[in-house]
C-alpha cells in the first residue's frame, strides 16, 4: 500500500471514530427528549432551560456529522480509485 494511501486509510479510521462517537450523543439527546418533562414544577424549569442548550447541542453535532460523513465519502471513493 503506498504511503498516501496509508495516510487516506488513517484518516477514514479516525474519522468513523469521529463518526460513531457523534451519532452516539445526538442518540443520547434523543433519548433526553423522549424522556418528556418531569411533573416536579421545578425540574420542569430546569428542563426547559436545559432544552435549549440541547438543541444547539444537537445542532451542532449534526452539522459536524455531517461534515464528517462528506469527507468519509470523498476519502472512500479516493482510496478506490
């Protein structure tokens, strides 16, 4: 294998770690959400204000999902060439 496909193979590796860590917490900000809100008026409160954060959490992650998963395809389709 020659030395710039060893580098592509590296970075693919690193990547779906990238990758698997990534869907992992949007999973987790999921299951947050399905968890609905608390009937404590007080933990209520706390929720919500926690919701927020969340979302741009989950933004976040996403976009970078993203990003990463475009990359992971223009490296494959390279390594095949």
């Amino acid at each position: 294998m020659s030395r710039d496909k060893e580098k592509i193979s590296t970075e693919i590796t690193e990547l779906r770690k990238q990758r698997d860590s990534l869907r992992n917490r949007l999973e987790a900000i999921e299951q947050d959400y399905k968890k609905g809100l608390s009937a404590d008026s007080e933990e209520r409160a706390i929720q919500l204000e926690n919701a927020d954060v969340l979302e741009g959490i989950a933004k976040a992650t996403a976009e970078e999902l993203h990003r990463i998963e475009d990359r992971l395809s223009k490296l494959t389709d390279t390594l095949a060439e």
